[in-house]
C-alpha cells in the first residue's frame, strides 16, 4: 500500500534467486516511494519490476549482489501513465 509509508526495507535471505517487486496499491499522485534492500552476504539476485515500474534507459535495471549493505532505489508515481517512475539510486550504504 503506498499510501502506509514512504520507505519500504527488506533483508533478502540466503537463497539465491530473483526478487519480484510488486506495484504498490493506492497511489497518490506525484507521490514518492523509496525501497531500501540488502541481501545476508551470501545470495545474489536480481530485482524484478512489475510492470507499473519503469527505468530510465540509461541506467537499466538494479541487480542486489551480495552485498551486506542497503540498496535504495527511489520512485515518483506519475498519474498521466499510471507508472511508477525511478528517480534513483544509493547503493552500498551503510
């Protein structure tokens, strides 16, 4: 739900594999929304978007590694397409 809060954190667990990132439900317009993981050192995933995600085509889209330090990738909801929009990345925070 996007309207329960801002920022969102997850510790993925020591199973290696993707990581499916839902939309979030109840947008707001031009609300912002930041997602902040890291992963337990030992797997390695990728983040996988919905659909209402989307990535400017410079930058691609943001693999977790292994790293044990936080990854925050933030969004802006755009009500014109009803896409969520990145506005950018901190990573290895911490």
């Amino acid at each position: 739900n996007a309207q329960a809060a801002q920022i969102y954190y997850s510790v993925q667990g020591t199973a290696a594999g993707n990581r499916t990132i839902a939309a979030p439900l109840n947008p707001n317009p031009s609300a912002l929304l930041t997602y902040a993981f890291k992963t337990s050192g030992s797997a390695n995933g990728t983040l996988v978007w919905n659909s209402a995600f989307v990535f400017s085509q410079d930058i691609g889209t943001p693999a977790l590694g292994t790293s044990t330090f936080w990854h925050h990738y933030s969004w802006r909801y755009n009500s014109i397409d009803s896409k969520w929009h990145f506005m950018g990345q901190s990573k290895n925070i911490g």
